[in-house]
C-alpha cells in the first residue's frame, strides 16, 4: 500500500516557481503535520486564488508564497 507521501507526490502539480506545487485540498492531511512532499515538509499553504478545492504549498521558505493575493499559513514551528 503507498503511503500518503506518495499519493501525494503523485498528485501535486509544479508550477514552476522552485519548491511550489498546486495540490487539492482532500489530499494534505493535517493530523500529523507537516505533511511531505517529495520528501520535505510543507512549509506553508495558501488557498489558490481560482480554486477553492486546491491549495499552493511551498516546500521552500513560506516566503515563496507571497506572490498570492491572499496570506499563506506557515506551518512552521
């Protein structure tokens, strides 16, 4: 059985800014924080401006999600 880091993987769609993905929002999963992604932990998450089924996260510093309209959450400790 894949584990949800794969399933993830699989999933998130580059963007083309180092480090950003668009991923949907069933597929993050918050109970055991930070969620990976390629094997780094989500730094931070934003809502996707068009869609409100998917989300930007960023493994990089969450400054890599400043260029959004609206605040990204940082997820680190």
């Amino acid at each position: 059985m894949p584990c949800a880091e794969q399933n993830l993987d699989a999933i998130a769609v580059p963007t083309g800014v180092n480090g950003v993905y668009v991923v949907p929002l069933p597929a993050l999963d918050f109970e055991n924080p930070p969620p990976l992604l390629r094997g780094r932990p989500i730094t931070a998450i934003a809502p996707h401006p068009q869609h409100d089924d998917r989300y930007y996260v960023t493994t990089e510093h969450p400054d890599a999600l400043a260029f959004l309209p609206d605040p990204y959450i940082d997820l680190l400790p």
